[in-house]
C-alpha cells in the first residue's frame, strides 16, 4: 500500500473510527489529562504508547460501568452502538498504532478529534448525570 494510501485511510477511516470511541471514554471519565499528554509528547513514541494504554485502560473501565448500568441502558438510544464500539476498542487501536501513527502528525488529529464531543456523547452524559 502507498504512503499516500496509508495516509488517507488514517485520515479518512482509521483515525476517526478510534477517535469516536475514546471520545465517549474521555468525556464520560473526564480524562481530557490523557489526551493533553498524547499532545505534548507527540513526537515520543513511547510516551504516546503510555497515553494510549491509559486510554485502554479506561475503555475496559467504561465498558463495564455501562454494561452494569440498567438506567443508562434505557435512557441512551445509541446505547447498543456504544457498547458494541467499546467492545472492538482493541481492534480499532491495533489498526491506528500499526497504520497511522508512524505518520507524523496524526497523533494530534486523533487527539483533536477525540477531545471534540458530538451528539452521542452529550446524551450520554446527560444520561449519566440523570442517574
């Protein structure tokens, strides 16, 4: 596969996929620390690697708090979806830390991504608030 290939794929698919996942993680567990560190650290390998195992070790914490959870299961329409996402959380990061992160850059577009919420999230907080 070309560079120009991988890159596209990273932008387009990869990097968006994984971001959509962590986002619920770190808006639901308030870990935006994590991702400030991905962000600084950037450029060291290593350092990223410790962020993103933070990340999942907080996704298995998330996805067990919501299977547990009766209330939010009836209160979020897109609860499926979430649960099933968390679920495939290390096949999605196997793909980013293989594929995209020997790019420079991309990093920073996961992290940018995964710190923005969007509708799905703000109804699981909310639901999350009202329980």
């Amino acid at each position: 596969m070309s560079e120009n290939k991988e890159m596209q794929d990273c932008i387009n698919d990869i990097i968006p996929k994984a971001a959509s996942i962590a986002r619920i993680v770190i808006h639901t567990q308030q870990a935006y620390d994590i991702l400030d560190e991905m962000v600084r650290f950037a450029d060291d390998r290593n350092k990223v690697m410790d962020s993103f195992y933070k990340l999942s070790r907080l996704v298995t914490k998330t996805l067990n708090d919501f299977s547990s959870d009766e209330e939010i299961k009836s209160k979020v329409k897109d609860y499926e979806d979430i649960i099933k996402n968390l679920q495939y959380w290390s096949k999605d990061l196997e793909r980013i830390l293989i594929n995209c992160f020997n790019q420079s850059g991309m990093v920073k577009i996961f992290a940018s991504l995964a710190i923005s919420p969007d509708l799905k999230t703000f109804e699981l907080i909310n639901a999350i608030r009202r329980s």
